[in-house]
C-alpha cells in the first residue's frame, strides 16, 4: 500500500502532466498537486528594489505642484509621461508595467510605509524584512521565514525558499525551522560527478550548531537532488530581454514550470541608492525591471501557470522629496509597491502621498506595509498573518477572494 | 574574565587545542606546525601567531615577491588577479593572523570593487588595513577614512558645503565606529557637513577648501568648527567605539554565544585603557581561558576564505600552490567574493555561511581540490603517500592521522568509516562532513 502509494506519486511527479496540470481532468489534477508541497501551488515572488527606490520618480504625482517645485533636475517633462490618471503618471521606462496594468495584471501600492520611519539601509530594511521595529530582533527571523515555519514542509526536500543571487539569503526568509537556498543560477545546485556531499549523521531538531549544520547539509543535499530533475525536464524558450533581473527571474520560471515545490522566491535588484546623477541610473533600473517582470509573466501565462504566481515588489525607503545638489536624492521615507500576477484587483490603490504636505522635507505614508503584507499572508500564503506581523493589521483588498 | 589559559587536566595543551588555535587564529596548521606547537607549549605558540617574524622592513623574499605579484595584478586592471595575490598571501605568508585580521578589517569597512573600479585603490587600501591591523583602532578609523576606495564607494565626492550627502557621515557611525543607537540624525547632518571638501583627486585624498562647510556644528553635544578630521577624532573618542571594536574581535575569535555581554563590556573597557589596541585585544582574547574552553571548540562556522586556504595548508598544497585565482572563484561561489562584500554591512557570516549551494560548492571544492583540479598542471593529492611520508600506514592510522589534522580528533565521524580504504575520497568527504564546517 505504501510502496504503490509512493511509486504514484514518483510517476505523476516525473510525468509532463505536472506542468499540463490545469488541463488535466478535475480529478487527476487534484491528485497531481497533492504531490505539491503547498496545499493549492501557490508561489509568491518577490523583488527587493535594493537602496531605496525613488517613488517619486516611478509612480510620478506630476500634477502635484510640489513635483516641479522640489524636482527641478530630476523633474521627467510632462510629455515622456506615462499618465494614468490627470493625476498620476509611471515613468517612461515602465512601459512594460503600464501594459500589465492595463492588461489587469498589475496593482500599484501608493504611499506605503511605516512610522517613524528610520533613514538607514540596515534598519529600515530590517524592519521591511522583519516586521518588527526593536532592533533585537532584525537578526533573528523575517516575516516571509515565520510565514513558511507555518506552512507545512515541502515536499521531495524544496527548499521553503530560494534567493535568487548571488549573496546571503535576506533575514525576509530566515525562520527557525525553514530552509532558504541562495543560488544564481541553476548550475550552482549540481554536485560535481565524482564529488560527494557530506555524510552525516541524523540531524536532530537541537538548536546547537553541530545539528543546524548536519540539517543544512541534508537540506543541501536534498535541494541538489531537486536540481538535478529540474535541469533535465525544464526547456526554457521564452523571450527574456539579457539583464540580471530577467535572467534571475527566467531561472525561477525554469524551476517553477518544473513544478519545482519551494513556495516563496527572491531576487533582488541593486543600485537603487541614486545619491547621485540619478536619472540615466534610475531609468536604466526600471528598465530593467519593468521588462524583467513583463517577460516572467508572460512567460508564466503561456504555460499555464499564471493563477499560481503571485509578484511583490518593493524597498526599503522612498528617496527625500528635494533633491541634492549632485542630481540625485537622499533616503527618504514612503514608496510605492507593487503586485502583480492574476489573483490581484488591478489598477491604482491608496492615495498617492503629497508633495506639499511633508513632514521634514519627507513623504507622508498612505498605508502601512504590514497591511500589503497581511493580505499576502492571509489569502495568497493563507498564513495567520497575527504571529508573523505581531499585532492586527488592516489587510489592503489587493487580492481576488 | 579573560584569565590567561594555562594547561590543567581538564584543559591540556594537546592537539585538539592546537588545532582548535591555528583554525581560529589563521588558516589551519598543517602537521609539522601542529607537533611543533605541542612541543613547544602554548605560550611560545601563541607567540608565534601574535609576534610573527616577518621581516622588519617587509625587504623579505616573500614580501619582495608579494610586491611584484601585487604590482602585476594592478597594472593589469584585474580585479580577480588582486583576489588572487590576496589568496597567495593567506597561503603562503609568515603571518596568518595578520591576514585574518585583514580581511576582518575589509568586512568592517566593507567597499566592493564593483562600486569602486579601481584596482589599485582596491589595493591600496587592502594595504592600509593590513598595515593597521594589530594597530590602534583611532589610526585605523582615521585611515581607512581617508582611503580613496571609501571614500569613492560612499559617494563623499557629493558631499559638498551647499548641499550635504549623509551617506560617509551615516556609515561611518553606524558601521565604522559607534553602532545604531548612539548616535541621532542630528549627529550625521552636522558629521555630514564636517566631511564636505573630502574628495578623492588622481587616485589621492584631497581636502577641497572650497566645498568644505566652516561654519559651526554640533556633534555628540560638542559644538565648534570641526573639520573632517574633527569629527573623525570625536568618533574616536566616542565612548561606544571600544564595545564595537570588542564586538568585532569577539565575532572573529569566539564561537557562537560564547562571548556574554559581560565579557563584551569588560573588553570594551579593557580596549578603552589600551588606546583602542587592536592588537591587545586579539592578544587578550586568544590568551583567554575562555578561548581553549570546551564551549569555544567548534562552535563557530568556518568561513569561505578560512575554510579553502585552511584546506590547502592543512594539506601542504603549497608546492606548487593550487591556482589562487581558481581558488578566488570558489571562494566566491562558496559566498565569500574577496573584494566585492554584498553591501555596506559586509558578509553576515556565521550560520548564513550554510546555505545548500553554498555546501554544495564545498563538496565540489574539496572534491576538486583533492582530485588536482584547481592546480594549474592538474596534480591530484595522493592521500596516502602523505599519510606515510607522515609515518602512517595501516588504514587506522591513516584514519587517526586525518581526523586529527583536519577534524583535530583522534577518530572519524562514523559516516565516514566505510571510506577508510578509499584515501582521497576519505580526505574529501572529511573536509565536506558537517564537523569541518565548524573550528
């Protein structure tokens, strides 16, 4: 019973029905995501927009008049504009953006933030990534790792979450029992012919440091045995323009067409911190992004498998409302995020902040960002978003019921 | 606290202790070093690691030649070529410590070449970190803030008297000396205004008169015209300096929870009567009971850079020396890009060393390094001609001899048993096994 059980579940995993999944009759689809880890396949993606993101200049409040008054060589003319409203206006480079927004894909966050905000990288990135403001606890556990403490674990050895780069996965994914891969590309989750991961003993659940490596190394040595399906049953031949974001976003593509279980993926995208000459810099970034996101989705859609992929997008801070005497911006507070995929209500949300009333030379928030991330946490991880953000939030009506 | 280590019964001098030093202080010690150092006892050990003889004026052979591969590696406008000279240094030079304390200095000031583009400013100031290591950490803030590198990585060319850039100012009390919370935003504006006129010029610091701000600030409460160097000097006298500085060398040289905050504060304090002397510190810290405690042997996670030099050295690899620069591409791909730290805070080290690929590039790199891969003529490591030139021979003494030199205990991990006939596998899933990610 339990041999015939297991080589089932081996023989739909390995099948192409996998990737077909949303074609396949009701009842035999509903066997094939049982092999899921996560309950229904949802996956959430998230780009960190790394340095602070000039807000201003991406969702762009051009009838303000405090746009023109505090943005004199920064200010983007009125006719590259991409207006959405007599209001608001993306910055030209986001066309791709602005497509899916028409297409109803897309929802912009306007004005999210926290109070109190804090100026430095370090901290304020803590707290967007923790969701917690003592800073005892900006090394311990982000909200993303305690979100996927409470999911049940993947299956097959996915990793909870995979950073998509090069560096330390973020304290976002860190939890006290999930595990995190980082890795920039698929390559980099082979184990070499010849070469062997570590024997070791049975790692047991102790908080020392002797059993967290031994659960790392079989974690490690699990994610390798994923890989190594993934390479061989993944074929990507979508259109994706050659900057790093697209390629970190096409590698996270390859391994979910592949079915691969991990539930959450992040990738993050750096240089957003334009003390300086900024607008050939921040053109050029949301360029990069707005291009990166359009390919991942259409991508997506194309194999059926836009209704199971949630994106976020945000930063650390909104960049300061005046700008420097060297063409760029200094930290500011509030910015806007952004949701994309197919489970989302489309189109503007919460009110864009002003650029006359400011408090210190900085933006006033609309919203805070533990209210985006309540509603993430209670309908697309259909997690309990109380224990993770700890305290009540508001969830923002950002997703389809 | 900090009572100078002397053997007992239940702490001898032994090799698990000996190991236990070289792994944590430098870059591993390979056999010969090990039965010297039981030989000779601690204190002349320690000594070694702390005093190294290398030369007074640096004219040594192997500085003369570090120089010159130095040299090539910045006219050649590569920045791998600088990874590797900096490997060659960690590999084959006469002070490990120095180095690890180096590198120690290059993650607290963290500045990536990928901001930078400059070889030579790179190296220069890898030049001034290690030149300063030991040294008084007032000089080295002072230093290390006047490096071009920093200051191109932390934009000071814009900070400039009619509108002041904070980022120099924040970071050099948030990371560099004070830590979050102690100081206010007040503080930076007005450190931020000191530094305007702080420029770099052809490579050169260079104070530009005309930017700088000479009016008044006030900075920690302290009111006048300061310059730069005032506010670097008010950073230095600042009393949170020394718990940061205490921090660092406890992160370098303790184990996971080993350091309590009692231990922190009373280096601290310590560090503040010694003129901020890095150098005693280290001394003070290595010297400990604390450090040979059982509670500090293999409690902190090894990183990329200790972990592929240590590797080597332990294993003698040093003639000819694998590729240093395939070893600075690993080192990479294990997390540790030498020259390019993720951001501003440096690595986060410690647990976050362990990812999947990160153990998956160690198995490969050991498994690679074993099978001759990354030596530029392709010589594979013949386990057991090392083992008996050694004076092992019998398959448990080979398993005794390794686990000793690599593990510094006297038998195997049991997954590792069934290999005990399979020497070079042996020596590879030893140095990729959970216990040699830790020291």
């Amino acid at each position: 019973m339990f041999a015939r059980s297991l080589s089932r579940r081996h023989f739909l995993r390995d099948s192409a029905l996998i990737a077909l999944a949303p074609s396949v009759p009701v009842f035999l689809g509903r066997t094939v995501r049982s092999a899921d880890i996560t309950a229904d396949g949802r996956i959430l993606v998230v780009i960190q927009l790394d340095g602070g993101n000039d807000g201003i200049n991406t969702v762009i409040p051009f009838a303000d008049p405090g746009y023109a008054q505090h943005r004199q060589e920064l200010r983007i003319a009125d006719d590259k504009l991409i207006k959405l409203n007599d209001q608001v206006a993306l910055h030209p480079d986001l066309k791709p953006l602005a497509e899916l927004l028409d297409d109803g894909r897309l929802a912009i966050v306007q004005g999210v933030g926290y109070p109190n905000p804090d100026r430095s990288h370090d901290v304020s990135m803590a707290i967007w990534q923790t969701a917690r403001f003592d800073a005892a606890e900006h090394k311990s556990y982000g909200w993303l790792g305690r979100a996927l403490d409470a999911a049940p674990a993947p299956a097959d050895g996915a990793p909870h979450s995979i950073l998509v780069t090069d560096r330390t996965p973020p304290v976002a994914l860190r939890g006290r029992r999930c595990s995190s891969v980082a890795m920039a590309n698929l390559n980099d989750l082979q184990i070499r012919p010849g070469a062997s991961l570590a024997a070791t003993e049975a790692a047991n659940d102790a908080d020392d440091l002797l059993a967290f490596t031994r659960r790392a190394t079989l974690d490690a040595r699990s994610a390798a045995d994923r890989i190594d399906d993934v390479v061989q049953s993944t074929a990507g031949a979508a259109e994706y323009p050659q900057t790093g974001l697209a390629d970190r976003l096409k590698t996270v593509a390859q391994l979910i067409k592949a079915n691969f279980a991990t539930p959450v993926y992040y990738a993050i995208q750096s240089g957003y911190d334009t003390h300086s000459t900024q607008l050939a810099t921040h053109g050029k970034l949301l360029r990069e992004l707005a291009g990166a996101v359009r390919a991942f989705l259409d991508d997506l859609q194309s194999s059926g498998l836009a209704d199971r992929v949630l994106v976020m997008g945000f930063s650390e801070f909104g960049r300061r409302v005046e700008e420097n005497a060297s063409l760029g911006t200094d930290h500011g507070t509030a910015g806007p995020m952004f949701l994309a995929g197919a489970g989302i209500h489309p189109g503007l949300h919460q009110a864009i902040p002003s650029m006359t009333d400011l408090v210190d030379g900085d933006l006033q928030m609309s919203v805070d960002f533990r209210s985006v991330y309540a509603a993430i946490l209670s309908q697309w991880l259909r997690v309990d978003p109380l224990p993770v953000l700890g305290g009540e939030f508001a969830k923002c009506e950002l997703l389809k019921a | 606290m900090f009572t100078p280590y002397s053997p007992t019964a239940a702490r001898p001098w032994d090799l698990r202790r000996v190991v236990h030093l070289h792994k944590r202080a430098g870059f591993a010690a390979d056999w010969n070093m090990i039965q010297r150092d039981l030989r000779d006892g601690p204190d002349v050990a320690m000594e070694r690691l702390l005093a190294p003889q290398t030369g007074e004026t640096g004219g040594t052979p192997f500085e003369e030649l570090s120089r010159v591969i130095c040299d090539a590696a910045v006219e050649s406008g590569s920045i791998n070529r600088l990874k590797a000279w900096w490997l060659y240094r960690m590999l084959l030079g006469p002070d490990p410590l120095g180095e690890r304390l180096t590198l120690m200095w290059h993650n607290h000031f963290a500045t990536s070449f990928t901001k930078v583009e400059d070889v030579g400013l790179m190296r220069r100031q890898n030049d001034t970190f290690r030149r300063h290591a030991r040294g008084a950490f007032g000089e080295l803030l002072a230093a290390s803030l006047h490096e071009p590198a920093l200051l191109v990585w932390l934009d000071a060319e814009a900070n400039r008297q009619e509108h002041p850039n904070e980022n120099l100012a924040r970071e050099m009390m948030e990371l560099f000396s004070l830590g979050v919370g102690n100081y206010s935003e007040t503080d930076i504006r007005e450190a931020a205004r000191a530094l305007t006129g702080w420029t770099v010029n052809r490579g050169a610091f260079r104070l530009q008169d005309a930017m700088h701000d000479a009016g008044e600030k006030t900075i920690f409460g302290q009111t006048g015209a300061w310059t730069g160097d005032d506010a670097v000097r008010l950073l230095a006298e600042h009393p949170a300096v020394s718990g940061r500085i205490a921090f660092r060398i406890c992160e370098l040289l303790l184990g996971e929870g080993v350091a309590t905050e009692s231990m922190l504060a009373m280096l601290a304090a310590g560090l503040h009567e010694h003129d901020l002397s890095i150098g005693w510190a280290v001394a003070t810290v290595l010297r400990s009971e604390e450090f040979f405690a059982d509670a500090n042997i293999g409690t902190r996670v090894t990183g990329p850079v200790e972990f592929v030099i240590g590797a080597a050295r332990a294993l003698e690899l040093t003639a000819p020396p694998p590729s240093t620069l395939r070893l600075a591409e690993v080192t990479a791909r294990l997390g540790q890009d030498l020259f390019a730290p993720p951001n501003v805070f440096g690595w986060t080290g410690g647990r976050a060393w362990l990812t999947s690929r990160n153990l998956i590039s160690r198995a490969n790199f050991t498994h690679d390094l074993i099978e001759g891969k990354l030596h530029p003529r392709w010589t594979a490591f013949d386990a057991a001609a090392f083992a008996a030139a050694h004076g092992f021979t019998t398959a448990p003494e080979r398993a005794a001899f390794f686990a000793q030199l690599l593990l510094g205990r006297s038998d195997l991990p049991a997954p590792l048993l069934h290999l005990v006939d399979d020497l070079n596998r042996l020596v590879a899933a030893i140095l990729a096994s959970p216990e040699a990610q830790l020291a």
